[in-house]
DNA sequence: GTTACCGAGTTGCAAAAGCAACCTGGTAAC
DNA sequence: GTTACCAGGTTGCTTTTGCAACTCGGTAAC
C-alpha cells in the first residue's frame, strides 16, 4: 500500500514542507510582501538556491497547495467510469471535496485556512498568479474534453463555476459562519451550477 | 568569539549528534553487542556508508567522547604558561577537571555517564579500543614533554597517574557515593600523586 | 541622472549524502 | 567440510545541498 520511501524520498519531502511551513508562517505574520525569500530561507535553513530548486518563485511557495490541485478537473474527466458524463464526474468529484471540507471548495472554517485565504486574495502577485493556475488547468481541462473549441468553452464555464462556487461558499465562511452550517447550502448551489452546466453541454 | 558556522557544518553537527545519540542509547538499552551498525544507521535516518563518515569504527560510535580529549594533556603542556612545570601544568588541569566534575576524571555521578562507564568497561572491544587512545594521548604527550626517552617514560608515569586516579573515583562512585562527597578525596589522591611525579620529575 | 542598494532568481563548483553492490571474517546448519 | 548467512566496513556513482558570485529590475539618495 505505502512506497518504499527512502531516505533521500523522505528528507526531500521533509525540507519541502520545512520550506513551505517557514514560508507560510512568515507570510501570515508579516505579510506578503514584507518577507523576503532570504528570510524564509534561512528560516527553514536551507540556502536560497535550495529554496528555489523547491519553489520556482516566491508565489509558489504559497500557491503549491493550489498547484497539488493542479490537472485534477482533466484527470477526473479522463479517469471517469466508462458511461459516465464528464459533467457528472466533475460534479460528484466537487461535491465529494464540499463533504471533505477540502479548502479548494471555500468550505472550511480552520482559522489557518481562513487567514490563508485572506493573504492570498489580499495580494495582488498571489492572486494574479493563481489566476494563471487556474488558467493552466482550464487548459488541461479543455484537452480532456473534447480537442475543439467545444472543449475550450465548457472547460472554460466548468472552472467558471468552480469558481464562483468557491468565492460564494468562502465569502459565507469569512462572514463568520461555519462550515457545517454552510454545507448544505453549497451543496445545493453545486447542484444548480452542475444541472445548469449539463443542459449546457447538451445544446453545443 | 564564536565561529560563524555556516548551514554545512550547523547541519554536519547535527548529523553527528544524531548519529552519536542514536548510538549510545541503543548501546546503553540492548548492549554494545546487541546493536548492529545498520540499526543505528537507520536510527538516525542515515545511511551506512555515511555512519562510517563520521566514525571509522564501531567503537567510535563510544568512544568519540574520550577523542574529544584526545592529546588534551600534550596541548596543556605545549601552552602552559611560561615558568610553569610540565606537571605543575598538567597537575592543575586534573584539579580543574575535578572541580568541574567531568566524567574524564571518573568524578560524575549522573546515572547517564554512570550508566556510559560501565558499557565501556563491561564490553571488551570499547576497553581495548580505549587503551589505544591512550597509548596515543601518552605519545602526543611523550613528545611535547622531551623528544628522549625521558619524555616517554615521564608520559607514561603520567597517563598512569591519570588512569588510576579515574579509576579510583570511578569505583567509589560505583560503589554508591555522590561525586560531591568523594569530591575531597579525589583532589586529595590527585594532590598525593602529581606531588610524587613532581619528585619523579626532578630524579630523572 | 547616475549611483548605490535591495530583493528575486541563476549559475558553476565543491562538499555531503544516499544507494547498491561489494569484500572479509566469523559462525551456524547440514 | 562446504554452504549460507550475517555484521563490520568499503567503493563508485548519483543526487542533493551549500556557497559565493552573478544578473536584472526597481527604487531611493544625492
């Protein structure tokens, strides 16, 4: 069930997660911009080349939680059970993330997670960047569906509405209600999205 | 005053203490004989070529402690201060280490080095091995003493001296005393001792 | 306006570590 | 007695890391 992992399989992952620990905890201390990455190098004694062979640029030290997300919508769209719709697949995986409260999905109330949130949307290089991930996965997204425009428009409204659900489910978190008590309601708001998404796909 | 140490050698530090502690603990729970390299290698996350990196044997693994002492007593003569008496020198290194009850003197009565001394001597390979660092403390000393054979017997009498005054402490400390109560007495051997190599000294 | 500094990211090289496979001597099984 | 295994220690090669010095763009001082 578990690899093998080595030694060197486990002391890589344990510096990468030195690096990003330090990183975040910086960053919500002090904010974005007033860390720089010496600091967080040195934080996670590391040196700065080492950083960067982890983290391609500052950003991602924030955003590789987002990046391990990175393909999902096409892997779930390419890996679905024969018979079944590509908006169906996507739609059951969103609503299994809503059930795990997984913080893509905006459904999750941990302080970490909430303040997480707020540093990235509260910083323009962050936010502009994670528009470019998401724009990454559209394209991934697109490839899996169909190789025409076709697969371009509806991955394009696919993560439109991922979107949308996410900002919608987080902006109730951040107005201080709490996760469980939201749950139902973005799972209805899934639902509508999805239903609306598939009539969609069937007029094109 | 204090060295700037870089991340290679904080962590080459770190590395060796890990690979000591893992070591003396497994020592001291199942016996010098009981514990393979490799178990200690994995112990401290490490492999074994690199275990052998940092201790060329086994025995090192014990007995790095004493090596930190190694050629203690030839640096205490070559920086004496001038005026002072090769023994004389050596005679108030002894006291201070007594004073600072340092586990070199036999004089420590914390169940940890307690505990040390007797995997030491109760495991043949670690006694013989530790013979041999004293063979070359005595030749270190030999030569900063007097190039002639004056030097090596003067060095002999000297390790001998040590030894037996160790080992004196040791056993009372074996045998149930506090270090601070046999305190006197060990400064009291010492004084008798180093008196005698003094007449020694002047005979020659 | 140029000069100096700072922070992000890179490059080339040397040190350290992991890994697998090996050698050697001892000892237990058969 | 030979065969197999085990533990101590070694070897060659690769990956990872540290380090110092660099580029490049921005910005503050003068």
């Amino acid at each position: 069930m578990s690899e093998p992992v080595g030694l060197r399989a486990r002391k890589k992952a344990r510096t990468r997660d030195a690096i990003a620990d330090a990183a975040i905890s910086l960053f919500l201390a002090r904010g974005f911009d007033q860390v720089s990455v010496s600091d967080i190098a040195a934080a996670a004694e590391v040196s700065k080349p080492t950083l960067f062979r982890y983290f391609p640029t500052k950003e991602d030290l924030v955003l590789h939680r987002f990046a391990d997300h990175n393909g999902e919508a096409a892997r779930v769209v390419g890996e679905r059970r024969p018979g079944t719709a590509p908006i169906a697949a996507l739609h059951q995986h969103f609503r299994a993330g809503l059930d795990r409260f997984e913080p893509v999905t905006g459904l999750n109330d941990h302080p970490e997670v909430v303040a997480f949130h707020r540093l990235v949307f509260g910083t323009p290089s962050l936010a502009g960047r994670l528009l470019q991930y998401m724009r990454d996965d559209e394209d991934a997204l697109a490839a899996a569906l169909d190789p025409g425009v076709r697969g371009r428009l509806l991955a394009a409204q696919v993560i439109a509405v991922q979107r949308v659900l996410a900002r919608t489910n987080w902006q109730k978190i951040a107005a201080g209600r709490t996760a469980r008590d939201v749950h139902p309601e973005a799972v209805a708001d899934a639902d509508l999205a999805f239903a609306q998404l598939g009539r969609a796909t069937n007029h094109l």
